[in-house]
C-alpha cells in the first residue's frame, strides 16, 4: 500500500472514531460532561478532517503521475545545452494572464494581475524505440512583469491553459503591451525525445503568439514535474 493510501486511510480512521466519540458522549452524557471537553473533541475532529482532505488531495495528485520509473529533463539542462541561442524562456504553453484573484479591494481588482508563466521545470518520460515530439513555446524575452507592474503583479506557479484562459490572458496581453511595454509573445518549437535523449528544434521562420496552448500529450505540471504522457502508454 502506498504511503499516501496509508495517510488516508489512517485520517478516515481518526475522523470517524473522534466522530462516534462526541456523539455517544452528547447522546449518553449530554450536559453533564465538561463543555471543555466537548471543544477539545470538535478541535481533533475539525483538524483530522482537514488532515484527511489534504492526504486525499495529495493521493489524487499523486495517483496523475506514472508510477513506472523513468528518465527526466529540465528546462536548465535545455538551457545551457542551447547556450548559444537566444533561449531566455522555455513554456508549456503562452502566459496565462488574469485579474489577480486574492486580490479583493474593491476596483484594485481590475488593475492587479497574475501573471502564470507555465515555465518548463522538469519534463518527465519514459524511454521509447520511436520518436515522440511535443510543441512548446520559447522567447527571446523574459519580460521583468514584477518590475514593470510594480504593486500590480503577483506571480503564480502554473494555470491550466484551457481555451477560455487563452482568451482572457490574449485580452489582458494586448493591452499589457499597449499600457506598459510588455512583450510576452512566444514562439512555437519542437521537443524531440528518442530513447533516452531530447533535442529541441526551433524553426526560424516561426511566428510569435499571443496564445499558445499546451501540448494535449503533455500533462499538467504537478510540483514542478509534467509528464510526456504518451511514452508511459504500452507500445509506445
């Protein structure tokens, strides 16, 4: 059984007994028991039922990566592999630009951003006996957006960048480079991965997007890792 079943089933375990705890006592004592009692058992099962989602969140998380072992690159090994080309900035997909939602004071909400660049951190992937190739995004530029938005910005970690998120990040681009100068615009290229080796290929002529969406083999960055979902299936 794995670590985080064991976690899970561990805070199940808790949360139910604290639960029959304080009923039987308000069922079979009622007033009669201390009242500090009654606090310190809703306390423990308040937090064993926090506990527990938490585990489950994370077992769910979890249970999105390939359990098969496998081989890995990093957006720093790209790098400095491609020193020698104007690589300021490897992505998933194009910026994922919104109105900064733990902002809630008032009309700041429409001028406060966030701003989730869906950097590449770690690709992971298995190796295979044919060639697999995935779209990503790179840029000569690597906009400072904390310093020219200063008090406006807030930088995330990732954002899903499913069609409607695109949409509103084009809007909020378009009008980030009328007001403030800002180019986040990104260029298609290729990631080859043949058995245990990865090259990335960057056509010349390729445009630069305002939206970019991520590749469908690619799947969503979880702790810094996305997996190239497509070498882990059988006969791949």
């Amino acid at each position: 059984m794995r670590r985080h079943d064991r976690a899970v089933l561990v805070g199940m375990a808790v949360v139910i007994a604290s639960a029959m705890i304080l009923i039987a006592l308000v069922v079979l004592l009622g007033t009669s028991v201390p009242e500090a009692i009654y606090v310190i058992l809703g306390i423990v099962l308040f937090t064993a039922v926090i506990v527990t989602l938490e585990d489950v969140y994370e077992d769910l998380r979890q249970r999105r990566l390939p359990a098969e072992p496998g081989l890995m690159v990093t957006g720093a090994m790209i790098g400095r592999a491609y020193a020698g080309l104007p690589l300021r900035r490897l992505a998933l997909s194009t910026p994922i630009i919104t109105h900064d939602p733990f902002n809630t004071d008032g009309f700041d909400y429409f001028t406060h951003y966030q701003v989730c660049t869906n950097d590449v951190f770690i690709l992971r992937f298995a190796p295979t006996m044919r060639i697999h190739r995935y779209v990503l995004y790179w840029s000569e530029h690597d906009p400072d957006w904390t310093d020219a938005l200063p008090g406006r910005c807030r930088m995330g970690d990732y954002a899903k960048p499913t069609p409607r998120a695109l949409r509103l990040s084009q809007r909020f681009m378009r009008r980030l480079a009328c007001n403030r100068n800002i180019d986040s615009r990104m260029r298609p290229c290729m990631l080859e991965v043949y058995g245990n080796r990865a090259r990335l290929v960057l056509p010349s002529n390729a445009p630069e997007l305002e939206t970019g969406a991520q590749d469908p083999n690619i799947g969503p960055r979880i702790d810094g890792v996305a997996v190239l979902a497509d070498t882990f299936r059988h006969g791949s």
